[in-house]
C-alpha cells in the first residue's frame, strides 16, 4: 500500500470501527471509518481505499449489497466482511462473490492484519491485470527470484494450474509453499472462486474435521449452532490444506473419501454436500517416508501428490538473495517510515555466505530488524547470529523482541539530541524518519517526552 492510499472501515458499531481503525494504524498504515454505506461512498476516501473491511449488517443497505454495487460499477477493491453472526451463511454468499475473507466477532488484531495483507496482494495482482491473463506472470506477485531452480518450478506451476489437478508442494519451511499455492489458484481457472486456507497443525486433531467438514447444532458439547466447514466456503474455488503432515490418522480416510467422490457431510450430519473444490496441499515433511513408516495413509498419499511440487531451498538459489534483500528493505523501509536507498555491497555479500536454515522467511525477518535499527539510507545487515554493532550500539538482545529494540534505539537518538524531533540535526532526521511518522511511533511504543529538567 503507497502513502496515498488507506484502509476504509464501514462498520455502524462505534466501538467495533475505532478498533479496528486503531489496529490499522498500529501497523502505520492509514485508516478511516464510517457509519454507513452512504457516508463512504461519498466520501473522497473511497477513491484512494487500498482495502474495505465492512459489516455485514448496516443500517441503510447490506454490506453485501454494498459489494455487488462495487462490483457492478467495475470498482475491483479487496473487500473483508466482519459478521456477529455463528451460521455464517452471508459470509459463504460473500467469498463466492469475490470478498477476498471474513472475520466473526469477535475476532483479534492478529486476523484482521493477516487479512488486510492478503487483500494488499490481491489488490497489487489485479493492477497488473491479474485474473484477465492466464498466462500472465502477475500471478507470481511477491514471489522474487529468477534462478533456474525457482524458474523451473514456476513452469510447473503454469502448466498444472488451468488444470484441475491435485497439488502436493513440498519444502522445507520458510519456502514461500503458500505464495505458490496462490500462484496455482490465480492462474487456474477458479481464480474468480475463493483460496480458502487452513493449518492442519494449528488446529488440534478432533476440532480439524469440524474445521474442515462443518459440523450441524448439538453435534458435540459447545456446538450450539451449525457450523460451514472450509470446504464449503472454498466451493468453486481452492482449499490449501498447510502442513498437511500433521493431520491425525483417524481423519485421513475422510479427507480421502473428499478427494475421491467430491463429497461429505458435517460432524453430526446425515446429508451429503457435494465438493466442487480444487486441493493443493504443503508439507515440509517427507510423505513418502510418513506412508512407508504408516505414519500417513498410503493411498491418501499418492491421491495428494497427483502433481507434486518441490521448492528449492535459498541455500541452493543463492543468486536471488540480493533481489529479496532489496524486496525486503523496500516494503519493511515504506511500513515503518523510512528511507533505505542502497544495501551495503559487503551486506550482500555476507548474506550470499549464509546457509539460511530458515530460508526466506528468515531472511525477511535479518533484513527487516536491519531496517528497524537503520540510522541512514545506507543499509547495513548483519549476518544472523552476529551482534548488530555496526547499526546500533549497546542495542538490547534480540529476545527481548523488535518492539523494544525499537524503543530502546529510538529513546537513544533522542537523548542524544536533546529530544529535539524536528530539523536537520534533530531526532526524526538522525532515524531517516519523518516528524510525523516519527511522533506515530513514539505514541506506539509509549514513549514520552520527560519534564525539562529530568532530560
């Protein structure tokens, strides 16, 4: 999301639309909430919205008729829903419609953040004319690289993704196996359907078939109402199954018999509901290995690695290092506010020598502490497991997590410039910060400006 551009919130409860507002800034991003339909179609906010997150229910016209009217005059802007209500049904209305999530209340910042980033993909994909061109490699939006091993799998991904095929995709974690999975969807032809995700190892074993399958009212203690399993929400689209590895033994025929006859029916339910879903599923385990072992249903096995996938980890791509470090430092540098110009060529090169075990995921996480902790437009990375001297001194230990470290190198520079903020020799200045951004983060860190004479 550029400078210009900002979250729009429609929700006629005060309390829930200034929280979420006061998430979204949070994260430095720019929101502003309204009451109704009405008030934000005429509002000049909408013409610079980057994303909707609206209410289902508002007073003057649905939020799913506010959807179908965006719609109707070609407005392509990612739409959340948030609804109070546990059958859900208008949200499946909404997914099938093109709403790229929903939440239910009452829901945390965490959720709402991950899906607001989803919806800025969604939105940077379709200004490169993403779901117009099968072919077009905007699918491959925020996927960087151009070494012969990334390229090959990405010509695999262009030629099984107008298929209907299943796909397996395996690494080691960190790989970007979910960016990929997108990739499959946008390019297929239920790229219009919904990409509905789900962790199988996040979810304990017996909640996952509810999870997964729905389950009807009084089907077990504390299902007070029915409930729409992810593979109904995903109908006519793509389900990501993650870390499908984990998932217990017991629920293995199930998801097998899914795959096989496309059909299922709900925890407690006797009515068969019928599947038009597309499964691409990730691992970072050896399934092969799992079935041999009977850890992991044989024939579930092979009905998932119908087309498998395999994602070469950094280590063997090391020529797309810079290009990510760059990628990197240029969105985390727009996030927090500042101005990264160049990478130090002896960073690139450190980060070249490095096996990364965590991959991509890890190296986003050096070069984002990196720019955290930048003083000037010259970014200087240091090599995991290296003290970070060379950006700021005596900084506070990593475990102590990047929110303090921020604070503590923030309450630094400001000490040392006698909590001058504005100037050219003042604190915002010194940290490649405007003063406005500059002021946005000390209220978020809870810093505040001492009495004169305790400075």
């Amino acid at each position: 999301m550029n400078r210009s551009e900002c979250v729009c919130v429609v929700d006629d409860d005060i309390s829930v639309r200034e929280a979420i507002v006061a998430a979204v800034r949070a994260e430095g991003w720019d929101a502003s909430g309204f009451s109704s339909a009405k008030d934000f179609l005429s509002h000049p906010a909408r013409q610079n919205a980057a994303c909707l997150v609206l209410d289902v229910d508002l007073p003057d016209i649905s939020g799913l008729a506010l959807q179908s009217q965006l719609q109707a005059a070609d407005d392509r802007l990612p739409i959340i829903f948030v609804t109070g209500f546990g059958d859900i049904p208008m949200s499946v209305r909404a997914i099938k419609a093109g709403a790229v999530d929903f939440l239910t209340k009452p829901f945390d910042a965490g959720e709402l953040i991950d899906a607001i980033r989803r919806a800025f993909g969604i939105k940077a994909m379709l200004a490169q004319g993403e779901g117009q061109n099968a072919e077009g490699s905007s699918a491959f939006d925020g996927i960087i690289g151009a070494s012969a091993p990334l390229q090959h799998v990405l010509g695999h991904i262009k030629r099984v993704a107008p298929t209907d095929t299943t796909v397996l995709i395996q690494g080691e974690t960190g790989t970007g196996k979910e960016r990929l999975a997108r990739a499959v969807h946008a390019l297929s032809a239920r790229r219009n359907g919904p990409f509905i995700r789900v962790n199988c190892a996040s979810i304990p074993g017996p909640l996952l078939e509810s999870e997964l399958m729905g389950h009807e009212k009084g089907a077990f203690t504390g299902a007070l109402a029915r409930r729409v399993g992810r593979f109904e929400l995903a109908d006519g689209g793509t389900i990501f199954l993650d870390e499908i590895g984990e998932m217990a033994l017991e629920l293995q025929p199930k998801l097998l018999r899914l795959l096989q006859e496309k059909e299922f029916e709900r925890v407690g339910g006797s009515r068969t509901i019928r599947a038009d879903v597309r499964v691409v599923a990730a691992t970072n385990r050896d399934l092969r290995k799992m079935a041999e072992e009977r850890t992991f249903r044989e024939d579930l096995y092979y009905r998932l690695s119908a087309f498998p996938i395999t994602v070469p980890p950094l280590r063997h791509r090391r020529e797309d290092i810079e290009a990510l470090m760059h990628h990197f430092a240029a969105t985390c540098a727009a996030r927090v506010g500042k101005r990264i110009e160049a990478i130090a060529p002896e960073s690139v090169h450190r980060m070249g020598r490095y096996d990364w075990p965590g991959n991509i995921r890890e190296l986003q996480n050096v070069v984002e502490r990196a720019v955290i902790l930048a003083q000037g437009p010259t970014l200087d990375v240091p090599a995991p497991g290296e003290p970070a001297s060379s950006i700021v001194e005596d900084s506070p230990p990593l475990s102590q997590g990047l929110a303090d470290v921020s604070r503590a190198h923030i309450l630094r520079v400001l000490d040392e410039t006698n909590w001058v903020i504005a100037g050219p020799n003042g604190a915002a200045a010194r940290l490649a910060m405007n003063r406005s951004t500059l002021n946005f983060r000390m209220k978020k860190l809870g810093i505040v400006r001492p009495p004169r004479g305790e400075r």
